[in-house]
C-alpha cells in the first residue's frame, strides 16, 4: 500500500516538475509570443508592453545563456537520497562533492537569482553594441536582438544537455527549492538551507515585483498636450501674425494644433469664444462672450491633429479676447478657461462694420 501511495506521488511530482527541457520550451514560447504581442500592441498600452517586456529583458537572456553553460544538475543533485552517510563512504562523499563543483553546477535557486545579473550586465552591453554598430535601437531591433540571444541559448542549452547522462542533467524539478525529490526521498539539505533557498527565491520575485510596478506606474509629469495656434493655410502655417484688427463679420481663418502626449489615444474637443474681459490686478471677469465655432478629432498617442477653422467675429470692440478651451472628451454646459484642461487665447479689436454711404442713422 504504501509503495503504491509512493508511486503516487512520484507520478504527480513528474508531471509537475515536467521533461528535461520543459523550461526552455516555455522560454522559447514566451520569447515568441511576446514578440508577437508587442509588435501588435498599441503604443498607448504601457502597463501591458512593459509587464511582458520586464522577462525578455530582466531574466530570459540571462537564464538562456546560464542553460548553455551549465546543463548538470546542482550540487544537491550529486547527493541525492543521500541523509547519513558512514565512515566508511565518507571519503566517496566527499569526492563526489569535489567531482559536482568541478563540474560546474549550480542548483535551482542559484540558477534564477544568477538569471537576474546576467541578464542585468548582458542587455546593456548588447544595446551599446547595436549603437555602435548601427543598428541603432528601436524596438523591432532590441526584440530582434534579445530573441537571437535567447533562442540562441535555448538551442545550445537543449543540446548540451542531451550530451549530459540523465542522472546528472538538469531538469526544472523542485528539489533545488524543497527537500524532497521527485522520488519521494530527502535531500541532504538542512532547515537553514531550505530557508535560505526558499527566501531568496522570495526576495527575487518581490524585487522583480516592485520593478515592474515602478515601470508600469505611468509618470503623470510626463503626461500631457500641447497645444498652440497656427496662422496661414495648411502648407504655411507659422506661429503668431495673427489678426490684430478685424471688423464685424469679417472672416479669417486660423489653425489650432493640438499634439497628444497623453500616453493614449484621446477624444479632444475644443470651444472657440470671443470675450469681452476686465481685468484688475490677478482677477480676470467675462462680461460677454460669443462662442464662435466648436470641433472635435481622436488622436492617437503621440501624433498631432491640425483644425483649420474660420473665425467671423460679432462682438465689436478693443482688447477682446479670443480664446480656445480644449477638452478631453466632451465638454460641460457653460465651458470656462477654469473648466478647460487646456486654452490659451490672443488679443484682437473689433470694430464695426462702415455704415454704407447715404445709410440713414
């Protein structure tokens, strides 16, 4: 009975613990499917571009490359099933512990804090090696890059161990972070060795964590629009030469650019008013306004919408104040310069318009 219960366990441990090579299969499919993912993606999707970014950059170079160059199995491996050992083996112990640190193994929790460092010194020496080159660093070719280097160490790692006896192959079981083997047997490990193991696993996934936070969190100081108004038609247009002195009904026409640094698309409108304002001091009060035109364009992150749009006053006097209120998304009833996200305004006159001659008074 109880072997049978043991057989058990051993069975669901296997198809936990997976093939030889489970881990770099998921390597190889992360790699690909975040490519994918991220060339297909909207510029306005942050949090999800960098949350699957964070592992090609911070972890899969570095685990690839440690796959390559260490295919055995760690030194808890070279031990294993083993917990007292007589006078008589101790000296084949300590040769078999000898044999596992010449050959270069390294367990599990190793494995994956070392993943991290390499992964921290690799990447930037390959991003100043493209510059240096010419490549240069856009995205398709810091994942281009990145992925090379990765199925790179997936393939070598892969064939390396196959060129390993299956007893001293790695595999991405569990005894590098529990004391038990799939067999079901002990390692030779103490309390203070599963505890360290098992916290700096902890600490790695926590730092890993607060990094991707930290990076997904968008900075809100970074995060605005521009917006400017524009003279001439839309093959000339310049900044300011605008119209200082109109008459009533006289039409000109004007471009208002609004440039999205908002980090997503974004919905603008926009209220043209032409004010007649008093001023004392700080204190700026609207007596009159005539709402002139109102418009409207979704633009994408990072690109700029141009509105041409013409101007035909109503209002007549000196120093009216032509002013735009730009909106993210709708605007309320009764728009203000304190309501709008963004506005800005010019000075015009506005005088009016000749009486023909003869025209009775």
């Amino acid at each position: 009975m109880t072997g049978a219960i043991d057989r058990g366990q051993d069975g669901l441990l296997s198809r936990l613990a997976g093939s030889d090579a489970s881990d770099l299969a998921l390597v190889a499919g992360y790699v690909l499917l975040a490519n994918l993912l991220l060339l297909a993606l909207p510029p306005e999707a942050i949090a999800i571009r960098t949350l699957l970014g964070i592992p090609l950059v911070l972890f899969l170079p570095g685990y690839s490359l440690l796959a390559a160059l260490f295919p055995r199995r760690g030194t808890a491996g070279a031990v294993d099933g083993i917990v007292s050992v007589s006078d008589a083996d101790r000296s084949s112990l300590v040769w078999r512990q000898v044999r596992s640190v010449q050959s270069s193994r390294i367990d599990l929790p190793t494995r994956l804090a070392l993943s991290f460092g390499l992964s921290l010194t690799l990447v930037p020496i390959l991003v100043v090696a493209m510059s240096v080159v010419g490549i240069g660093t856009s995205l398709v070719s810091i994942l281009t890059v990145l992925t090379l280097v990765s199925l790179g160490g997936v393939a070598l790692g892969a064939r390396r161990r196959r060129r390993v006896p299956a007893s001293e192959r790695f595999s991405p079981r569990l005894q590098g972070l529990v004391p038990w083997s799939p067999s079901g047997r002990f390692h030779a490990q103490t309390t203070v060795e599963v505890a360290l193991n098992v916290g700096l696993v902890v600490a790695v996934l926590l730092a890993t964590t607060a990094l991707g936070l930290g990076l997904t969190v968008p900075n809100t100081d970074s995060r605005y629009t521009e917006v400017s108004l524009l003279t001439g038609n839309e093959s000339a247009e310049r900044l300011g030469d605008y119209p200082r002195n109109l008459t009533v009904g006289e039409t000109s026409e004007l471009v208002l650019a609004v440039k999205n640094h908002e980090q997503r698309t974004q919905n603008y409108s926009v209220v043209v008013q032409l004010q007649r304002v008093s001023t004392d001091g700080n204190t700026t009060d609207v007596h009159e306004r005539q709402t002139v035109t109102r418009f409207g364009e979704r633009v994408e992150s990072g690109s700029e919408w141009r509105a041409p749009h013409e101007f035909t006053p109503q209002l007549a006097g000196e120093d009216l104040r032509l002013t735009y209120l730009v909106y993210r998304g709708e605007p309320p009833e009764g728009p203000t310069t304190d309501s709008a996200y963004r506005h800005l305004h010019v000075w015009t006159n506005v005088s009016e318009r000749p009486r023909p001659a003869g025209a009775s008074r």
